[in-house]
C-alpha cells in the first residue's frame, strides 16, 4: 500500500503513452570491445554479436514501423565482423545512420562511412587522461588522427564528440581541453553524466554542479556543447537547470542487445521483450509499457515537481530493479538518501497551520498547496512532535513508500524538526 501527495496548482495526471513507434533505436550488434573504460556502463554485456539476418530482419521490420534513426553501438559496434554490410542494408532502408564509436578502428573498414551519416566518438580529456580512462596507451593519438581524417576525407559525416563524465575527467581544465579539441574542428560536443551502470555501479556519486558550472561557463565561449544524458532538475543548482533536460527512454528510443532483448535504453537492466522471439512493435506497445509511461510509479518528489517535464524523473535505467518501485535515477535516489538520514533521528511535527477535509482528501494548508489521501493524514497528525522519521517508519510499515512520503513532506517544509525551548534554571 503507498499513500500519495496531490498538487493543487498543478492539477496534472501525466501519461507519456503519445507515440505510436520509436523515433531511434539503439541497435547493439555486439556485447564485444576493443577497450577496458573504468567507467563503461555495458560491461557486464555478454561478448557476443547479433545474428546477421536476425539484424536486417529486425531493420526490416523497424523501416515497415516508421523508425527513423538507427544507432549501432555496443560494445564498439566496429568489432561486429558484419558492420559494413550491416550498415549497406540500412543504407539501402533509408535510415539516418548513426555510428557510435571509440574511433580507433575507422579506418581498418573505411568503406562503413560511406553508409553513415553520423559518427559520435568518445573523447574523455586530453592525451593523459583519455589513455587513463580507456585502459590502452596511445588511444587518444590514434582517435585524434582518426578524426581529422574523417573531417578532411569526409565533410558530409556529422561528427559529435561524446564525453563521459567521470570523478577522474571533471577538472575544469580538462573539460576545457576537450572544448578547444572540438571547437578547432568545429565538431559539436556533448558532455553526459556518468550512468552508474556495470563498471561505475560502486563509483561514489557526483554532485553535477562540480561540471556543470565549467560546462555553463565553457559554453559561452563554444555554442556547440550539450549535455547528453538526463540530468534531474533537482539535483542542480537553479542556475544550471536550463542544461538539463528528460530522456526518452521507453518513449521515442528503445534499445535492442545483440542476443535480441529489447530495453528501454541501452543502459537499462530491465528486459522487455526479445525481438527475435516476438514481433518488436508488440513488445513495444505492451500494457507493461503503458505502465511505464504513465509514470505514478514515480516518488512524491518527482510527481508533484514544477520541473517534471523538464526531466521527468530522471534517469529511468541506473535501478536494478522493476519500474514501479520508485525512482531508478542514481542522483534522486541519493537526494532521498540523505534527506532521510538528516530527518530518521530527529522528531517531527506538522508545519501547516490548518488541515481541510475534501471529499476523500485533506487538503494540506501551506504553500505548496497540497492534498493528501487518508493514509497520509494519518501519518500527519503523527507528526507531533514526539516520534522521529524512523518511529514513524516502523510504525506505518505497512506504507511501502513512508520514506519517500516523508522525505518529500520535509523537502516541501510541510513537517519539520521540533524545537524545544530549554528551560533555564
């Protein structure tokens, strides 16, 4: 049972089930690599590749849907022993191609550019610390070359630069290392925050404000930077919130694993579906996705935010868990974490002044306004003063979201912590 915070001034019941077929679609075509990047988000991929004319099966079938873009990656899709005549028979579909790379095998196959319309390569600082961070000496030389070739063989290819952010790569003059290589070539260059996914599951979590300050104000001196993975707005300073943006993940992109499992991202643990078993466009339109889409499963905190659409909910693949069971964005998770470790000791009591019933509601009387269903007015009237969040927990146990009901009631200034007034001898 879960009990649930309504707003009153934002009266919206959201449900993102507006697309008939994906936009994109990330095709995996191996689980194989070239490289070893600490940070690497697939490597708990198997090493396998994709069955070729389950591939082009599966093309065909996204072409007769409606996809327009396909994104081959991996493992590094350049290790696919069929990318060329892969990437031939998408060409021949009249996809948008988009090739993402660690750039070093480019030219071992150079015929796979004639049939690509972008390439994205990953470029993680300079010299020192992109050898570092992929775990093979001399790749930063190999990938700059590689790129400068491209850009005079090839200036019909978009070029992207994609760079992972990482506790080992945010200091400012790196970043600003990375924007001069981009800016010199007039390459367009997107920063994303690390996934905390299969090599960075452990990595401590950082606060984004650590490289979205360098990122705002490297922008003002190269327009042509974005970031590319989901950043939730709240865990940003305001000033930096215009960076942010949502994912759409489940939505206008799928992704596909070289054995055919279907996911709403290339990152995400959950699997759908497999493609090769059953027909793609079902598993994409099931009732389990209709679900997701419709996104109550989201903590309070998401829900009932003024800047859900700008994120909507964050991150919806770090959770190892079925959706449904709150937040799966790594950032939110740690927001809750430690709102919840500074309100578990302490003794909280209501804020509000009054309490309104409506119909089958209380309305909250505060700003934010707020109404709360019976179980949630049980859990205010506790808030006497007198119980901590942790008394309160183990009281209402059979609430299965009491954490996130009260972190959210406390971030809202609904309940807070109870101050006595010592007396004085």
């Amino acid at each position: 049972m879960k009990t649930f915070l309504k707003s009153v001034n934002l009266n919206v019941k959201y449900n993102l089930d507006t697309l008939e077929t994906p936009i994109i679609v990330y095709f995996k075509v191996t689980g194989c690599c070239n490289l070893n990047c600490s940070f690497c988000s697939q490597s708990d991929s198997k090493r396998i590749n994709m069955d070729f004319e389950e591939a082009k099966k599966l093309l065909r079938e996204f072409k007769k849907m409606g996809v327009i873009s396909i994104n081959y990656t991996g493992g590094e899709p350049l290790t696919y022993p069929y990318i060329l005549e892969l990437l031939k028979y998408g060409y021949s579909l009249g996809f948008e191609q988009t090739l993402i790379t660690n750039g070093i095998d480019l030219f071992k196959n150079e015929a796979i550019l004639n049939y690509v319309n972008t390439v994205g390569i990953s470029l993680h600082g300079n010299p020192e610390i992109h050898d570092k961070l992929c775990g093979v000496p001399g790749v930063f030389k190999v990938l700059k070359d590689n790129i400068d070739k491209i850009i005079l063989k090839y200036p019909q290819i978009n070029l992207n630069i994609n760079c992972t952010l990482t506790k080992d790569n945010i200091d400012f003059d790196n970043l600003a290392f990375i924007v001069k290589f981009a800016k010199k070539r007039n390459i367009k260059l997107s920063f994303g925050r690390l996934n905390y996914l299969g090599a960075a599951s452990n990595d401590q979590i950082i606060d984004p404000d650590l490289y979205l300050k360098s990122i705002d104000e490297l922008s003002k001196k190269y327009q042509y930077i974005s970031i590319s993975n989901c950043i939730s707005a709240c865990s940003c300073n305001a000033r930096y919130r215009y960076l942010c943006h949502s994912c759409g993940a489940g939505i206008s992109l799928f992704s596909i694993e070289p054995n055919g499992d279907v996911k709403i991202c290339p990152s995400s643990n959950y699997v759908l579906g497999n493609a090769f078993k059953k027909n793609f466009s079902q598993i994409s339109s099931s009732q389990y996705l209709k679900t997701y889409k419709k996104f109550d499963w989201l903590p309070n905190l998401c829900r009932l935010c003024k800047d859900f659409e700008r994120c909507k909910g964050g991150c919806h693949a770090e959770g190892n868990f079925l959706f449904f069971d709150n937040s799966c964005d790594a950032l939110l998770i740690s927001i809750l974490k430690k709102t919840w470790q500074n309100i578990k000791h302490k003794k909280l009591i209501l804020k509000c002044g009054k309490i309104r019933r409506e119909k089958q509601d209380f309305l909250i009387i505060k700003v934010p306004l707020r109404k709360v269903d019976k179980n949630g007015y049980k859990i205010l009237l506790d808030c006497d003063g007198n119980k901590t969040g942790g008394e309160l927990e183990a009281k209402f146990d059979r609430i299965e979201n009491i954490r996130d009901f009260l972190c959210t009631l406390y971030i809202d200034g609904i309940i807070g912590e109870a101050v006595y007034e010592k007396k004085e001898n």
